[in-house]
C-alpha cells in the first residue's frame, strides 16, 4: 500500500481530508471509505482512500483524465471490486448488498444500454426499480431535453445519451444519487436544464449527490463540497468555500512578486506563471495566510482570490507524480482540462 | 433556484440520516443491512424484467424457429416435386436436418449475450446487484426457451395432424427431438435452447470479466480441451473389441438417451456454476 504525499506536506491525505471533512456527528455519513486500494494489473487507480461523505449534500468529484474519478465512483456503489479496504454507503456495505443498493442510482459517462432497447424502456425499467420515482419530473425532463421516447438507444447522440442518463438519475430520487461527467456532448442550454433541475429537485427532495466532472468553474456553484482526486489519492476534501483557499493570485513586478515568494518560502508552491515586460503573475497553490497577505500589501502586489477550477489545476499541476509548474502560458488550466 | 435557496431548504427539511428516509418516513439506514427488507429477489425479477422489456427478444426464438421450420418445409417440398424421390425418402432424409435446432439455439442467445454484455453496468447502475443480472438473465434463458421449445412443439403437433404438412413430409419433427411424445421433444428442446444460452452465458462472463483477449483464449483452450479429451478418451477406447468411437459411445448404453445428453448435461450445470463464479467477481469501470 502506497502512503501518498500531498501538496501540503501530509503523509496520508486521505486521513487528513478526513479529519476536515464537514460531517455533524449526528448526522451518519452517506459515504465511509477506508484505505480503499485499486489495482487494475500494474496501474494503481485507487490508493489509500480515506473519505467521508455528509448526507444530503451535493459533492464534486474533480480531478484529471485518469484521476481516478469513475473508478472511485464504481467502487462505491460496488461495480468495482476493491484490492483491499472498505467501502460502506447507508449505512451498511456495498458490494453485491441489495439493501443499499436498491438505494443508489449510479449514472454513468456514456453509458451503454443493449441496441434494441428504446427511451421508454430504459425509463419504464428505472420507474420500477425506485418507489419514489417521480413520473412527473421524469416526463417534463424528457421534454425539457427533447427526447423522444420512442427513440432507440443506439440512434442517441452522446448528448441525448447523457440526458437519458440525467433523467433516471434526478427522477428516481435514490438516496445517494451518482452522476459521473453528466455533461458529454451536452449542449449549453442542456446543461443549464441539469443545473437548475437539479438544484429544485434537490431543494425539495434532499439526498446525497455526488458529480464528478472536469467542468469545475461552471458547477462550483452547484457544490457543497469538493473532493480532489489525483492520481489515484484524495488530495482535497474540503467544502467549496475553504477548497477555495487553498490558492491565490499574485500580481506586480517580477522582482517583488519572487521577493514575497522567496520570504513566504511558496517557491515551490507556483503552479502557473505569466510574465508581460516586467510584470508577472503567478498563481500560488497554498493558502494566503495573514503574514503573507501583510507583506503582499507592503510591497503593493495584487492578491486575488482564484476560482475553484485553478484550485484544482493548481494542486493538480503541483502533485508530486503530476507535472512541474509551468513557466509560461495556461499550462494548469490546459491539464485539467484535457 | 440558487444554491442558497437549495441549503436554506435542506435546513429546513434536513436532519434526516442517510439519504433523508426519515424525512419520508420510510425505513431509516442503519448500521449493516439489519432492518432493511431483503431487496434481493424482488431485483432478480426486476432485471427478469429489465430482459423482458423489449418484446422482440422474447419473440425472436419463436419466430426464427417458424421460419427456419418453414424453409425446411419448402426446400423438401422442391426436392419432392424436382425428383422423381418418394415422399417418404425426402422426408427421412429431413428428419436428419438440424437447423431448426441450431437457428432456434443460436439466435436467442446472440440476443441474451448482447443485452447481458450491454445491459450489465446500467442494471447495476439501477441499483441492482450481479446476482440480481446473472439470474435474471438466466431465468430469461429459461422463459425464452419455454417459448421457443412450446412454438416447436406445436408446429410438431401440427406435422403430425396434417401428416407431413399434406405432403407427408417430416421437416420439423426430426431425429434430434426424438419422435417420440410431445413432452418429450419440447423437454429436449427447452434443454437444448436453454443449454446454448447457459453456456453462451459463461463465454458472456468471461468477456466482461477478462475482455476479448480472455474471451478468445477460452474459446480456443476449450476447443482445445475438447480435442484433447476426445483424443484421450478415443484412444483409451480403441483398444477395446469394437475400438475408437463406437466403443466409446457404449458407453453411455446404461444411461437413458445415451452418453451425449448427459456430457452436455454436465457441460451446461458447469457453466452455469462457472459462469457465476466469474461473473460475481467481475468489475465494471
């Protein structure tokens, strides 16, 4: 078993995240993982994941291609089997356990349903399998993404395909609801339909929802918490707000801009640079604290906040198995986002 | 609606434990599985379901057998009046013809395969468990043969009223069934459609557990073992008065409908232990 190192310093990420983890204690979390490892032959897809997941919050699952995101997710609601550790979803286990997860809805990127099957087959079978399915909701949703229900499968476009997939996800109300990129080949407009649609029915049918997605900027709104997954580790497990602390822009003169980093000791902590003439920007993956923002002031450098996607590059750009910061050019942005 | 209004909300309607079943009143999530109703076998219907969904699956063994029964129909029907052959002869010679055991087997499960091998992540998906899509599918298996072994049967039955479809032709009722009474020809019919399924099952799970390279590796070893047992066994036999393969098909003399039903037999109960024992402990990323 791998112990991963983070950013921050800390031995065993999963466990530290843990500790922040925003969960009252008389609320029993939806999610309990414990030391869970995935091994797919040589490839590590999961290591040493610590993580609890409050009730009735939505989640956002980010990281890069490959992070391990839609293994995690999988494992979760026990579609992949763990190499070792435990995974406890409502309260009890997962794996192959009826009782829980008859209780989950898991929505898939791309997912795949057999050729000859239709739109309202796949509805109709999602109807009898959750008792608080909503007709209701599931009817205005079809009509909301124009998705004819007579349509087969095989003939959607991924866009379509991935509202079939939003529409069990939000009718069925399961109780711990899993949407994995619910954004493939959907279009602007589609996206603002899931949003909002989301957003009321979650209003007035709390439940725990976890999205994972490359798109942070554009559903950190959506989020109460954010998970970083990065090869492999959870990196970050904080609520939206704190998670966006975790790093902050600096801008003014080259010499003063490395002055303040060199006395902050955040060198290191530069996930992205962008110099004009003799000015510069960087963004530094590390929380401002009172001293820093002081000697920025003095100095008269710009300090800014940044939003929740150049977080996620940052840090993503700065683990230790990642990539080295780059000097020049959105190279954090281009990562996570690729 | 904005996330503030959603978290004003939740205050509101919050406190629930997991997932807000107490909110509705339902069965809260407790530690384990105690206190929860066992899901399980209402699921394992409800993927029978997830099977039955597309009526046109259900209705394709039956159908392919009509029209395949058909087919062997005409062809004996164009040797008859072609040739100056008796009816009888053309008709024993039909009753050696197969396809409408190999049509009405290998259709059904090319459709079973794809909707287990396209259906298994989005049943999961819907909450259901391995166990829940394994059995579905093979209680599926067994509806669909039922069918296609009772649509078979009937167009035996009604050979036998028309004496040979008024041509005294014998294109459905055939060697392989039998000829024996009607339950037993639609016994060794649900028993062979159903066994192809089962072991196409087997091959299914293989593939989602292991991917094509695993899938044709177990193909080939098994065509491999196959030839090597036979070899083995024809061999040990070949020393005996008879030799070779009629000594070896002695061997099943004692046992009703001989030694060939029976090693089918036992190929189909091992698959479908092998095929759940591989397919339990698949993962599906």
């Amino acid at each position: 078993m791998t112990a991963a190192t983070t950013p921050w310093g800390g031995a065993s990420p999963g466990r530290e995240a843990v500790a922040e983890a925003p969960a009252s204690p008389e609320e029993a979390p939806a999610v309990v993982v414990r030391g869970l490892n995935r091994r797919f032959g040589r490839v590590e897809a999961l290591r040493d994941i610590h993580l609890e997941l409050a009730p009735n919050r939505i989640h956002g699952l980010v990281g890069r291609n490959g992070a391990g995101k839609t293994t995690l997710l999988s494992t979760l609601v026990g579609q992949v089997i763990p190499s070792s550790g435990s995974v406890e979803v409502l309260g009890g286990r997962s794996l192959e356990n009826p009782a829980v997860l008859s209780r989950t809805v898991y929505v898939r990127d791309h997912q795949c349903y057999p050729d000859d099957m239709r739109v309202h087959h796949v509805l109709g079978i999602a109807r009898r399998a959750y008792p608080r399915w909503d007709e209701g909701l599931a009817r205005r949703l079809t009509e909301d993404f124009r998705l004819s229900p007579r349509a087969r499968t095989k003939k959607l476009s991924t866009g379509q395909r991935t509202s079939l997939g939003i529409i069990v996800g939000l009718a069925s109300r399961a109780e711990l609801t899993i949407f994995d990129e619910p954004y493939s080949g959907l279009d602007p407009v589609a996206r603002g339909v899931f949003y909002d649609r989301l957003l009321e029915d979650f209003a007035e049918h709390p439940r725990t929802v976890i999205i994972s997605t490359h798109l942070v900027d554009e559903i950190a709104d959506l989020l109460n918490d954010v998970i970083l997954l990065d090869d492999g580790a959870v990196t970050l497990h904080e609520s939206q707000e704190r998670a966006r602390d975790r790093a902050y822009r600096l801008a003014g003169p080259v010499h003063d801009v490395e002055r303040l980093l060199e006395r902050t000791g955040s060198t290191g902590r530069v996930s992205r640079r962008q110099s004009v003439g003799s000015m510069t920007m960087v963004v530094v993956a590390a929380p401002l604290d009172a001293e820093a923002e002081a000697a920025a002031r003095e100095l008269g450098l710009e300090v800014e906040p940044v939003s929740l996607q150049e977080v996620v590059a940052a840090m993503g750009t700065l683990s230790p198995l990642g990539s080295s910061p780059r000097d020049t050019g959105d190279a954090a942005q281009e990562g996570a986002q690729r | 609606m904005s996330q503030a209004a959603a978290e004003d909300n939740r205050t509101v309607t919050g406190g629930a434990g997991a997932g807000g079943s107490r909110r509705t009143g339902e069965a809260p999530g407790v530690a384990g599985t105690g206190g929860l109703p066992d899901a399980g076998r209402g699921r394992t219907m409800l993927a029978l379901r997830y099977y039955l969904t597309v009526p046109s699956r259900l209705y394709t063994g039956p159908g392919i057998v009509v029209v395949v029964a058909a087919l062997s129909l005409a062809v004996g029907a164009v040797i008859l009046g072609s040739s100056q052959a008796e009816a009888a002869d053309v008709s024993n010679g039909l009753t050696y013809n197969q396809t409408v055991v190999w049509w009405g087997s290998i259709a059904p499960l090319a459709i079973l395969c794809s909707a287990v091998g396209q259906g298994t992540t989005a049943m999961l998906g819907l909450g259901m468990t391995r166990r829940n899509v394994w059995w579905g599918a093979i209680l599926y298996a067994l509806v669909g043969s039922a069918l296609t072994a009772t649509a078979l049967v009937v167009l035996i039955a009604l050979e036998r009223l028309t004496h040979g479809w008024f041509m005294g032709l014998s294109a459905i009722d055939i060697i392989y069934f039998g000829r024996g009474s009607l339950l037993s020809a639609w016994l060794i019919a649900l028993g062979t459609f159903f066994g192809a399924q089962v072991i196409a099952l087997l091959f299914t799970a293989i593939y989602l557990r292991a991917g094509a390279m695993g899938l044709t590796l177990s193909i080939v070893g098994t065509a491999v073992l196959l030839v090597v047992v036979m070899g083995i066994l024809i061999s040990a036999f070949s020393r005996s008065e008879q030799g070779g393969v009629s000594a070896l098909l002695t061997l099943g003399e004692g046992l009703p409908g001989g030694l060939l039903p029976w090693a089918l037999g036992l190929a189909v109960l091992l698959s479908l232990a092998g095929g759940w024992l591989i397919y339990r402990r698949a993962s599906f990323r």
